[in-house]
C-alpha cells in the first residue's frame, strides 16, 4: 500500500500537481530569522512607500495577496479576527501583487469586503522579490526587532499562533 501511495504522490508530481502542504520559509519565501527587508511599494492612491517603514517598530503581520486568489479569500476571516483580537499590539499590511489587478479594483474589493491594515500595491514587484514570495496568500510576520519569526501559505494558516510568535 504504501508503495502505491508512493507512485501516485510521483506520478501526480511528474504530471505537475505538486503535494498540498504547509509551506514555511525553509521551503520557500524569505527565511525564518532573517531581518525583514525593505521594498517600494506604494499606497492605493499611488503614494510611494517602502515596507521598511513598518520595520522595527513593533511586530508586523503582511500578507501578499490578490483580489482574484481563492486562498486569499479562505484566509480572510481568520485575518478579520486576529485583526479584531491583535490591532493595537501588531500591525496589519496588505500587499496586494499586480497580478491582472490594478489599485482600483484592489481599493474597491478592500472596501466591500472589509479587508484590514494598511493595504499596499506592488506595481513593480518589488516587495515579492524582496520577500521571495512563492505564491498569493503569503503571510509573512515579523518580530518586534524586525526578525521574520513565521512565514505561511494557503488559505487555513494559524494566524494566532504566528502572531503569538511575535510578540
């Protein structure tokens, strides 16, 4: 039997369906302990920004996302409630990849669905470089000092218990 498990976890692999898992910096995305770098981004009225900004003043959660990832959406109630529990001891940002999205639309859907932090757009993707982000629905979480203490991937991550990790 576990042969056969064995085949079919390759043959699925080969034919491009990669082992659904929980993805952690050791397996991509920036590294745990590594200082968070900064990166221009810029607000949804198109002012220029940098994450290095949010750095070092206190633990932050961001999150690369995008208004049309399925994943995204299945996170967004646990983000609402860290959001409701954590806001005045961590801070929230967005970074919205643009990916076939623009401000506008990233701004309107922040708007009817009540997406919290201060949300972000990265134009030129450089915050995804920076951040070696993998895919959408990345949450990375940095420590006070500025130290990345957890990063995640997909829809259902504890958010709660990264966040603890921060503090």
């Amino acid at each position: 039997m576990r042969l056969w498990i064995a085949m079919l976890a390759v043959s699925l692999t080969t034919l491009g369906f990669a082992p659904v898992r929980d993805a952690r910096a050791q397996d991509s995305g920036i590294e745990i302990g590594a200082a968070a770098p900064g990166a221009a981004v810029e607000t949804l009225d198109g002012k220029q920004v940098d994450l290095a900004q949010y750095v070092g003043k206190g633990p932050v959660l961001i999150e690369f996302w995008a208004t049309w990832c399925p994943n995204c959406r299945e996170l967004e109630p646990h983000l609402k409630a860290v959001h409701a529990k954590y806001a005045n001891q961590i801070k929230f940002i967005g970074v919205s990849v643009s990916v076939n999205q623009s401000p506008d639309r990233v701004k309107a859907y922040v708007a009817k669905h009540g997406i919290p932090g201060d949300q972000l757009f990265d134009r030129n993707g450089k915050a995804t470089g920076a951040y070696d982000v993998p895919a959408t629905s990345y949450v990375v979480v940095l420590d006070k000092s500025g130290k990345v203490v957890y990063t995640g991937l997909g829809g259902d991550q504890d958010l709660e218990k990264a966040i603890k990790k921060a503090m």
